[in-house]
C-alpha cells in the first residue's frame, strides 16, 4: 500500500518500530507462542510475558505516532490492526486526525486467531479501536460482517482485498530454468508448488497425506515447497515415510523478492487450506505469474477464483477432491496454461493494489 500510495502521487511517512527493518522472508510464520508451547508452564509464562509486552508497545507507538502527527500534519494517518494495539487510535483520536485501519483478522471477534493471555482486555481494545477509526478496510465480506458485529457503521467499512503489484510480474524467460537447474528439476517436469509458512492453518499436513498419492500416480511431477516454519521437520518426515522425498524439493527461507521467480519455475499454485476470513497472498501471486491455482471452496477465496477458469476449486479438507483437481491439471498442459492465463488477466485488470489505495484516498475524502 505504500508503494500504491506514491504512485498516485502522495507523500508517505512511515511510522514503524525499528525492527520491522529486518530482512523481509518466508522463514518461521507466526511468532509468538503455540499452541503447543501453551501447555507447559513455561509456555504459558511466555504467552502472559510476550502479551503484556504487547501491551506495553502501546506507550512507545502513542508517543511516536503523537510526535510525527505533529511534525507532518498528514491528512490521514493509515495502520494495519494489530491485537492488543490502541495507541495509534489513541493518538489519533486525541490530535482529531483522521485514521484508517486495515483489518486483516480479528481476535475477539468471530474470528479467533490467536490464543489471548487477556481475552476481557482485548475484546474491549478491539470493540474501541474498530468504532473510533474514521474508516475501517477489510480484506474480505466475512471481515466486514465481523466489523459490522461491533457497531460500526456499513458506510464507515470497505473490502479492499489483497492484490497484486504489476511490478513483480517476471519476464525474464531465464528465471524459470535457472531456478529449475539449480534446484535439480528438469525442464519438463510439471511442478507443483506451494509458497508460505509452514504452519498448520495452512494445511501443510493435508498436503502432506495428497503427496505421495500424487507422486504414486505421476512420477514425473515434482513439488516445490517454498518457505519454512514449524512443521517444515513434521512434512518431511511425513514425505520421507511415504517413499516420495525425491520428488520434492525444500527451499527453506528465502527473501521475498525472490519468491516471484521461484513461483515462475512452478506450472501448478497450491492452497491446500486457508481460513474463513483471510484474503490469501499466495494465491494472487500465483495467478500474477500465470499459475494454474487450486484452492479450497472458502468465501473470500471464491471472491477471487472463479471455478473452471481462473482456478480449480475443491470443497475443503477433501482429500479426493484435492488430488483429483492436482491430477487433472497434470494430463493436460493446455488446460493448465488456460487456467493461468485467465488468472493472470484478472488480477492485472482487477485486483491491483494501486486501485486499492485510490478507493481507499477516495473515501477519506468524505471523513
């Protein structure tokens, strides 16, 4: 949105902690604690401490947020929510300037994304934060319903959903065999690929049971995991069992601008699995390449894929249906490059973030 911003021709001030310059990457996903870590004692120590620490974040974002209001005079201040935080708001509200928030998930709300060390606190965070914000983006129509449950008025919510930056389109007919060569794929091997964080929200391990079924049934195809996270150790195990661990290949982490040439070396884009709100990158830059997308029947995923066209859509968590859609892309190469060029046109005329930022500059014009 930054990047959008400035091609329309406004000035941006980014207001952030220093550590959001760190290295940008498809390492470990989510951070915090798990679910996992949850049930020892020490886990939840850790969750208690790492939630207050959240908390406390607040005084540091108010006072940065106040200073920088005061120094640039901007007409609208733009912040992605984030639980537990209010001091944008907070600052916001106090100087009367204009704040939009982009929702990307809730926490108290509908939809629960994290485990919450003070439940009371946050709901009522969140329940302030999202009736105070002048005007409030959110990524999907179920995002806007949950919205809509805090009393927020309808004209005071738009759906800007993720999208898609020209730029990153690769034309550099090197990079798909270069990528291939260097990770001992061969030019006509039909890859199948996944990009995020290996967690489990992600469907990591329904992908892992569809593997080696693929596999069994075309030799020749080979799958592309790209990213890392923490069931990285969990898949491979589970592929290795399976007798079909030389037909994958792991990347690990790897910087985000280089995702887009390893996302060219693929033919087909997976979505084994996602959530009921989320509007989900990977699937969009996938089409931005000109992939063959398959992805769960989810509502904000079937806002972009279009069945038979852009996409191939199956009913979640359904294994057959899963393999099946896989292996009809595999038999038939112009099938596959239908599909992708029709995903790769829609995104280009539909789904950019430059037409995202001008609705969003339009609407603060009524605030």
């Amino acid at each position: 949105m930054i990047t959008a911003f400035e091609s329309i021709g406004h000035q941006v001030t980014l207001v952030c902690p220093a550590y959001s310059k760190r290295a940008l990457g498809i390492s470990l996903g989510m951070t915090g604690v798990t679910a996992k870590e949850t049930q020892s004692a020490r886990g939840v120590i850790k969750l208690y401490f790492t939630q207050f620490l959240e908390l406390l974040y607040n005084f540091v974002s108010f006072l940065r947020l106040v200073w920088n209001i005061l120094r640039t005079q901007p007409d609208f201040v733009y912040e992605r929510y984030s639980c537990y935080h209010f001091g944008g708001v907070l600052a916001c509200w106090l100087l009367r300037t204009p704040i939009v928030l982009e929702v990307n998930s809730t926490y108290a709300g509908r939809f629960r994304r994290r485990q919450l060390a003070f439940p009371r606190i946050c709901r009522w965070i969140e329940f302030w934060v999202l009736r105070t914000s002048n005007l409030v983006c959110v990524v999907s129509q179920p995002l806007r319903f949950c919205v809509m449950d805090r009393q927020v008025p309808s004209e005071r919510i738009i759906v800007t959903p993720n999208s898609v930056n020209p730029n990153q389109l690769v034309i550099d007919v090197d990079s798909r065999s270069g990528i291939r060569r260097r990770l001992r794929i061969g030019n006509d091997s039909v890859v199948i690929g996944f990009v995020g964080s290996l967690r489990r929200w992600h469907g990591i391990e329904f992908l892992a049971q569809a593997i080696p079924r693929i596999v069994a049934k075309n030799p020749k195809c080979v799958f592309l995991i790209v990213g890392t996270g923490e069931l990285e150790g969990e898949l491979r195990r589970s592929i290795q069992e399976n007798n079909s661990l030389d037909s994958v290949r792991f990347t690990g982490g790897v910087p985000y601008q280089d995702v887009p040439q390893y996302i060219v070396a693929m033919d087909i884009g997976l979505m084994p699995d996602s959530n009921e709100w989320g509007s989900p990158m990977k699937i969009l830059e996938y089409m931005l390449q000109g992939k063959a997308v398959v992805a769960p029947k989810l509502g904000p995923i079937e806002e972009i894929l279009q069945n038979g066209k852009t996409g191939i859509l199956f009913d979640r968590l359904n294994l057959d249906e899963f393999v099946s859609a896989i292996l009809e892309l595999l038999e038939s190469e112009e099938f596959r490059k239908a599909i992708g060029c029709n995903a790769q046109d829609y995104v280009l005329s539909e789904r950019t973030w430059t037409a995202n930022a001008e609705k969003v500059v339009l609407a603060t014009q009524t605030l």
